[in-house]
C-alpha cells in the first residue's frame, strides 16, 4: 500500500443551541461531530482515513485538497 501525505481545510462550527461543534472540508464528503471542538477534529479525522481507506477500495482517487482557508481580522471602527 502506497502512503502519502495531504493537508484538507477543515471548518469547525458551534451551535450555541445545542452546544455541539461539526468540523468538515469542502474538499471531502465527511463531518465530525462533537461536544468540544477538540472531540469534533478527532471524529473528522477518523472518519476521513474511513473515506480514504474506502476510496482505495474501490479503486477510487481521493480527492486532493482545492481550497485554502485565510483569517481575518475585523476591527470595528466607531465614529469620532
């Protein structure tokens, strides 16, 4: 079995209602849910090698990573 190495884009959401986080990557169909940021990141995570692994099996590409993320900072500005 051949290795390799990719970097995904993953964006962590909150749901203040529930209290709950999602991680996932527009690059790959897969989600992590869970009660803490870290625990969502963990359950993506794992359910990605379960997509890579069942790509392989069916002798599928995985996809390679299209996006790329950046963050920005806004600061408001009251008037004088």
């Amino acid at each position: 079995m051949s290795s390799f190495a990719v970097e995904y884009p993953v964006l962590i959401e909150h749901d203040p209602q529930t209290g709950s986080y999602g991680a996932s990557s527009p690059d790959v169909p897969v989600v992590g849910i869970g009660k803490s940021r870290e625990e969502a990141v963990a359950r993506f995570h794992n359910a990605l090698h379960g997509y890579i692994e069942f790509q392989r099996e069916r002798g599928e590409p995985v996809p390679p990573p299209r996006h790329s993320v950046t963050t920005l900072w806004v600061h408001d500005r009251q008037p004088e």
